[in-house]
C-alpha cells in the first residue's frame, strides 16, 4: 500500500510507525501506534492512530502524520490584505474570527498580539455553501507560524484516500470541536447515555470506568459523542476524554473510545519520555500534551467537573440515522444543516505531492462560526462562545461562571 511506504526513516514522507507496547493495564482489544515528530523530541505532539487491528492503527498514525506535514508544507498562493482587496473577493480578517475578546486583548500581557499587530497574509478557500472564493488569514489554514502568532491550528485537517471523504472528515472535526468547546467553557453538564455494554464491561475488567455523554449541538445533523474516564496504572488512574461526531452514533461512540483509550494510553507513558515538572497549576498547561495528562497528574480535580455533575443515564438527545450514508449524501445535509444554522464554512485542498504520492488527499477546513480548541490555558479562545451556548444547547444551564477555568482533557 502506498501510505504504508510513505514512512521510512530514510527516505519516506513520515518517520518510521512504532506500535506501542501495552501493559496489562490497557485494553487488549486496542492497538496504538505512534510516528514520532522529530529526532530531538520524537513523541513530543507526535502523531498517533488507533484501531481494533494494528495495520488500521498504523495507517491512522501515517495518515495524521501526513495531513500535518502536508498543511505544514504547503505552498499556497498568497495575497496581501490590499491585494485581496483588489481581487473584490470576501475578505475574513482577524477580527471576524472566534479567537479573543476585546478584554483580553487589552491586557497587559497579552502574548498573541501579533495576531491583529503585524501584517498576515491570506490564503483563498472556497465556501461549502456556494463554492465561492474567500480570503481568509494564512496562519489560520497552514500549521507553519510564519508569523509567529503562536496559534495552534490543527482543527479541521483531514485525510483521506479522496478528497471529498477528507472533507467531510475536516468539516465533522470542526463540528466535534465546536461542541467540545461550547460544553466545556460554558461549564455544562453533560448528557450521559449508556455506554455499550461490551465497552463498558472490557473497561471494568481492568478496574477502571468510562462514561458517554452526548453533546450534539442543535444545528448538527449527526451525533458528537464524548467518552471519558480512567483506568489505573501502577496504582495511579489515567485520566482522558475522547470526542467524536460521525454520520451514525454507533460510529461516533466507537471512535470516541478509540480516542479516549488513547489519551488514557498516552497518560499514562508520556512522563516516560517528556518533563511534566512543569505543571504544578492550571495556569501552566500551554500545550496539548499538557491538557493530555492534567487530570492524571492531578487526579483530585476530575470530580468535580461540570461535565460529570449529572450522571443519570437518558436516551440520546436526537434521533440520529442508524445506516452510514454516502460521503455525498452526508456533504449535502451538513451543507443544509450549516445553512439552517447561518454557520459559514470553507475548505482548501493542502494535499501537496507528497500526500498524493502516498496515495491520500488532505484537506482543511475553517469556520468563523464554530468555536476553536486551544492549548495555552491562561488564554482560551473565548470570542462568542458564550453566546454560542444559547444556539447550541438553549435547554442547558451553565454550573459555573463563564469561562470554565479547569483545562479541557483533550489532548
């Protein structure tokens, strides 16, 4: 297979997939498999996949590999913002973006001033509702900082072996996250429904425990699923949440405990291979891998989440469809259900030769509309999420004040 040669550590596009070694402590029916980022800092925001047979885990872990080295590489046209001007396109700056509020952005320590300070370039996307040509800031769309904003930007990045199937990928991401993002800085409780009993049992067999909560947002046709918990390790519980939107609820519960199983996986590894001394207060989660273990290191704290403070078991919050439609089919109800919504959405292809050469597509998706996730802790995303909440869940009250200060689990 094509991806699978794309990762050689000499001459590939990716480093060298590594499986990981399990211990009693994890599942027996998962395999994760990892590619490492660097030589200096090889499982330092490395790419991983997980799967229920090691080859889908592998090529899952090439696969990111490969949309983030393709959206890190790649060479689109760019436009100054007078340039793009001339060309009478739309034109999203900055400012039109889910990013900080004005309050934040006057304080005195403020570090993305860089942001709205420094002239940016634009990239063109095109739109998922009428296919026309936008301009939207590059740091948005390429994951290389060529204008040192600091922003992480890895939502709504894709692959797959056809560019429609990455898109659909891409824009599902964006609604998982957005989801994600709503509940949790809003301070919501979740809606808990039952976690398959298989699921449920092969977690108990290792003494450990998982919940599934539905955070469908309203506009969202297909179901976000998030599945968190612990098991222990050496004594010690790993903590993870993993969250998923799919075309059908079966799917996106699976793929939810994939990703929850590999954030517990991870937990319980990475002191093995990072520093984590760093870390003695919420204020100090910067990355994504520190949100990845806060809750094992600080075990304490995951009780008394907003999330968990409703635990009664209820049936799903929608009628969600039980057979996978096609790629098509599912493109076109989320290009109806955004516009139901007002929720705009572009997309540009990234893939680059390489990616087409390993036999897949990667695409990104952006939205103005839907909340981003963030990694510096003391500088979350705020812009319009409060506001957000009453479009998303207007049955669903906030248990604390907003924003929720506790760092999100996902890493």
């Amino acid at each position: 297979m094509l991806l699978e040669r794309a990762a050689d550590n000499r001459h590939g596009v990716t480093f060298e997939t590594q499986m990981a070694v399990k211990s009693q402590s994890d599942l027996k029916s998962l395999y994760h498999a990892g590619v490492p980022s660097s030589v200096l800092a090889p499982w330092e925001s490395a790419s991983g996949g997980v799967s229920r047979n090691q080859q889908s885990a592998r090529l899952a872990a090439i696969g990111e590999s490969i949309e983030r080295y393709s959206a890190a590489t790649v060479q689109l046209p760019t436009f100054s913002f007078e340039s793009a001007r001339e060309h009478g396109a739309n034109i999203l700056d900055f400012s039109q973006w889910p990013l900080f509020t004005d309050d934040q952005r006057v304080s005195e320590h403020f570090p993305f001033g860089a942001i709205y300070d420094k002239p940016t370039t634009y990239v063109q996307v095109r739109s998922l509702a009428d296919d026309r040509l936008v301009f939207v800031p590059q740091p948005l769309v390429v994951l290389r900082d060529d204008f040192e904003t600091g922003l992480p930007t890895s939502s709504g990045l894709a692959a797959a072996p056809h560019a429609r199937a990455a898109l659909l990928s891409a824009l599902l991401e964006l609604v998982e996250r957005d989801a994600l993002m709503v509940t949790w800085l809003n301070g919501l409780a979740g809606h808990r429904i039952a976690l398959p009993e298989t699921y449920a049992d092969e977690v108990a067999s290792l003494n450990g425990i998982a919940y599934a909560f539905d955070i469908t947002p309203v506009y969202s046709p297909y179901p976000v699923i998030a599945v968190c918990g612990q098991i222990k390790k050496d004594g010690r519980p790993r903590f993870s949440l993993g969250v998923a939107c799919k075309t059908t609820l079966a799917e996106a519960t699976e793929k939810a405990y994939h990703e929850w199983h590999q954030g517990v996986f991870f937990a319980g590894i990475f002191s093995e291979h990072a520093d984590t001394d760093h870390i003695a207060t919420a204020v100090d989660v910067n990355t994504f891998d520190d949100h990845a273990v806060y809750y094992s290191l600080f075990p304490d704290q995951w009780d008394s989440l907003p999330l968990l403070q409703d635990m009664r078991i209820k049936k799903p919050r929608y009628d969600y469809p039980t057979k996978k439609p096609t790629v098509q089919n599912a493109l076109k109800t989320l290009k109806i259900a955004f516009k139901r919504a007002a929720i705009r959405s572009y997309y540009v292809d990234v893939s680059g030769v390489d990616a087409f050469q390993s036999g897949v597509r990667v695409i990104r998706a952006v939205s103005p509309d839907l909340a981003m996730i963030f990694a510096h802790q003391s500088w979350p995303l705020l812009k319009h999420v409060d506001t957000f909440r009453k479009s998303r869940y207007p049955k669903n009250k906030p248990l604390v004040a907003f924003p929720n200060h506790m760092p999100h689990p996902l890493g």
